[in-house]
RNA sequence: GGCCUUAUCGUCUAACGGUUUAGGACGUGACCCUCUCAAGGUCGAAAUACGGGUUCGAUUCCCGUUAAGGCUACCA
C-alpha cells in the first residue's frame, strides 16, 4: 500500500460528558471505511471551548468506544505520528495559521465587544433581517489594527467571506451543494481567550493530520463553505466530504435526551451487548443491500462503503435493538454468555455450583433471555430451592389429588436406576398412565414444585440437571406444603 | 424569518427508468408447534407526502407545494 495514498480518517468528539449514540455511529462508520479500505482511524479531542470541558469525559470517550470495539489507530492515549491528538495542546498551530491568513489579508482582527455584538444582532432581528456580523472591523487598516492590539485591546481574528458570489462543492453522500457567501457569516476563528473556534481548528487539524475523508453528522454541512475557503487561502487540497444522515427521536425530531437514552454508556449498563450496538448502529443509515441483518464488526469492515449510505435521517427504533440483542445472545456460547453473566451475579447466588452446572443452566435459559441480566430473576430456582411458589399458579394447576400424585413422582424418581432426560421423561409419563391422567396434570404441578413458578425451560431438562436428589426432596418439599390445597 | 438538506409500510430499509401484484426486517394480528414461557414456522394487515412535467414507460429524473430536520454563536 502506497502511504501516500493511505485512507486517513478521524472521529473528532468534544468532551463534553458522554458519548452520544449519534456519535457513536460517526466512529464506527468513519472506523469501517478506515478498515474497509485499509486505512488508519484517528482519534482527536476537539476540547476548545473551555467553557464546556467536563472533567474525566475524554476517558469516558475512550473507554466507551474500546468497548463497542472501535479501535483508533491514533490517538491522544496511543500516541501517532500526527499528534498532539488534544487539539488545547495545538494552540500554538492554529495561532500560526490564523496569523498567516491575517498577513495575507484574508483574516482581520476584530475589536467590537459582545455588547456592540448584541446590539448589532438586537437591530437586525427588529428589522426582521437575518442576523449576522456587520463586519464592522473588516475595514480597519492593518497599522491601526496593529496599534490596538499593542495598547491591550482585546480582539478575536474573523476570516473574510467573499461579499458576493457562491461556493459549490460535492459531498459523497449528498452530492453537489451550493451556498451563497451571502449567507455566511465573517466567522470568528481565533476567540478572545487565545483558543481557535471549531471552524479554523477542524481545517489545520484535518490537514495537517492527513486526513482523507471527513465523514460527520449532517449538522456540519452548512458550514462546509467557511471550511473550503479555508482551504483554499491556505492553499490546501480540501479532503473528500461525506455528511450523515440524523438520528431521530421516535417523532422525529433531532434524537435527544428527553425522549431516551442517548449516552451509549447507558444501553452499555442496561445490558445491551456491544454486538447488538454496533449491528444496529450500522444500520441506521446503511444497509448491506441484501436481506441480512446480523453482522458482527468485521463483516461490517468487509462490507461497509458509503455507496450505500442513505440521505434521510433514521428513527432511533428500541424495539428493534431488543429483538437484534436477543439474536446475538442466542449466538454467543454458552461460555462467552457465562461470562457476561457471571459478574452481575452476588456471590452467593452460586458460589456452591461448580462451573459446569452454571454454563448447563445458562445454556437452558439463553433462548428466554433478553439481557443478560435477566438471567439473574430467572435462574434462583437453580441455586437453591425455591422460598415462594406463584399463588395463581398453584391456584389454577394444583388439585386436591396432586400432593400424593407429586409423591408417587418422587417415589418413582428416586428409584430411577438411570436418571436421564428419557429415563425421566417415560417415568413421568407412565406415571400418569398409571394414574388415569393427561401427564399435564403432573407436568404443571411438577414445574411449580421445582421452581416455584409456571414459566421456564421443558421440565424434562430441568430436572435433569437440577438431579435426582434436588428434584426429590422438592417434590416432597412442595407436595407436603400444599397438601391441604 | 433566511439558507441548506431530506421525503417508500408505524419503524429500519430494498428497488441505482421497465424483471414489481413495490421486497425484507422489527413491531403487530391469526394460526401451527407445544408441558408453561420463550424460541421457531406459516399466513395476514401495512408504504412510494401532494401536484405538475420529462419519457413509450416513473418509487427512481426535473420543477413546485407541503412536511420534517439541520444551520443561522467568541458551542461543537
């Protein structure tokens, strides 16, 4: 692969708390094109607004995307060629570049006051006319500009919009855009406090990073004719532009926190599995084209192009992030889900079983499971004998007569020579061949004596590896305790 | 308000002018399986926002309307 022409693109979140689903998606679709087309993914922290910053939040960044397994090839804790990846450790560049585009006349300091600001803004909206800077300053010769800033005044550096004509450009996904100057603003790009603002930063960063696609949400596109123009004084070849498609609130407004979780973290905590996450992230907005709709990372990475990127915004769907989630716990083995599962259970729960029979009852309840925290009201009956029994269950499946007929089971059980699923099930069965009844009538009542409740696996794996002894003395246990029902 | 973008079943989407009675999935309804609950299977209801063009032929191309969203900061 020629370096050269190495694919390089970057996710580029503000530390601003959390990482948004919205954002999530941008990595993993700008992580899929790197690792479609062998390219390098780049990590970059875009924290200059100081104002903003929340303290911890870039590790949270990086620990929530190490878990959805988008792995950056650079990045603020994995260093690279390109660093600093911090863009408040940069300020020196962007002072550099912001300077550069002054002396060349494309950029001017800018005197006016937040309050002159305010009042130019009051004006405008009182006259009905869009708001937008007057460009008050912009006339201002270079030696009185220079006069100013050496007697302390304080400034902010603005770059010059054309005053009149249009920009034209072409995005990937939406094809060619055109924006007339007139609608844009002479944007600040180095603030009073030293920092740059979003629209210089982006532009030196992208560029001297190497950065070959800009993929981002849709929320950048009318910005892209001040990041071109940058581009262009400083003489600059702009990257390939693809900008994404929202994700929507189920009324389709811009997915926000009112209507649902948008951290990813808190999907992380409420159980979703990471394989359902990405699957379903991916999704939402692209497609493979055919009529599969479980795929793991790396056939995503194979398959995934912008080709196939849609322009509408999408509906973050729950329900169907629960059915995706349930598909890949039913594909995780019973080891990896033992796994997942293990740590949320308490110690005692079942610390008296060896890990065997844990992976066995894991194995019996995958196919019930929505969250692997389910797993944990499901399952105590398989721990320990169960302390309370479904009062509608006993109501509707225990009859006068089922006490002893539960005892003559248990007789029969005990002396099973062989204690099989088969051996078991033609027990039960004859069992209430001999009784004169439908072996339901022993089934239900059976189910509810070993478990406590009416629901859960076939009975017949249940008692076998619940054994013989457990599923005895429960019989009994249950048989003697409603005997007078 | 101005500018930009978008518009196929409730939702995610397929169809890159004709192979379409517009396909799949989630959800939903019925049924089947069945020892319960799941899972699974079968079948069903459900969409091209509207109006004009272009074309022999439009979901697909163009224009308008409508609606939704984004932007309009010394926030990103």
């Amino acid at each position: 692969m020629n370096m050269e022409n190495q694919i390089r693109v970057r996710f580029a979140p503000s530390p601003t708390g959390y990482l948004h689903v919205g954002g999530l998606r941008t990595a993993l679709y700008n992580y899929l094109f790197a690792k479609h087309h062998g390219g390098k993914f780049i990590l970059r922290i875009e924290d200059t607004d100081q104002s903003r910053k929340v303290e911890g939040a870039v590790e949270n960044l990086i620990e929530t995307l190490k878990w959805a397994g988008i792995e950056y090839d650079e990045g603020p804790d994995r260093g690279g060629s390109a660093g600093p990846y911090i863009q408040s450790q940069r300020l020196d560049l962007y002072r550099a570049h912001a300077q550069e585009l002054v002396n060349q006349g494309h950029a001017y300091h800018c005197f006016c006051t937040t309050a002159r600001l305010q009042e130019v803004r009051q004006k405008q909206l009182a006259a009905k006319l869009s708001t937008s800077y007057d460009r008050h300053c912009r006339s201002l010769s270079r030696e009185e500009a220079e006069r100013r800033i050496a007697s302390g005044e304080k400034s902010v550096i603005r770059m010059k919009i054309p005053l009149d004509g249009e920009l034209s450009f072409e995005d990937v996904i939406r094809g060619s855009v055109t924006i007339s100057y007139k609608m844009i603003d002479d944007q600040v790009l180095i603030k009073s406090d030293g920092y740059p603002t979003y629209h210089l930063a982006v532009v030196v960063d992208d560029h001297l990073m190497g950065i070959t696609h800009v993929i981002r949400g849709e929320e950048w596109l009318s910005s892209v004719p001040k990041h071109i123009l940058l581009y262009r004084y400083f003489g600059w070849e702009a990257p390939v532009l693809a900008h994404l498609p929202l994700l929507l609130n189920p009324d389709k407004s811009k997915l926000s926190k009112r209507q649902g979780d948008v951290a990813v973290e808190d999907y992380r905590t409420k159980g979703y599995l990471k394989e359902a996450m990405v699957n379903f992230i991916a999704f939402l907005g692209w497609n493979p084209g055919d009529e599969r709709e479980i795929f793991f990372m790396d056939q995503l990475s194979q398959e995934f192009s912008l080709d196939r990127v849609g322009k509408s915004g999408a509906v973050f769907n729950i329900e169907k992030l629960n059915w995706l989630n349930q598909q890949h716990i039913k594909l995780k083995s019973n080891e990896e889900l033992a796994r997942l599962i293990k740590p949320l259970m308490l110690s005692g729960q079942s610390a008296d079983r060896d890990d065997q029979y844990f992976l066995k009852v894991v194995g019996l309840l995958k196919e019930r499971l929505n969250f692997p925290n389910d797993f944990i009201e499901m399952s105590g009956y398989f721990f320990q004998d169960p302390d309370s029994f479904d009062d509608a269950g006993v109501k509707k499946y225990w009859e006068p007569e089922t006490s002893g007929r539960l005892k003559l089971l248990a007789d029969r059980f005990e002396s099973l020579p062989e204690y099989s699923h088969s051996a078991i099930e033609s027990a039960l069965r004859q069992c209430a061949d001999e009784l004169q009844i439908k072996p339901t009538k022993l089934i239900h009542p059976a189910r509810l004596a070993l478990s406590g409740r009416t629901i859960g696996p076939g009975l017949f794996e249940m008692l076998e590896l619940l054994g013989k002894e457990s599923v005895v003395r429960r019989l009994r246990g249950a048989a003697e305790k409603f005997k007078g029902v």
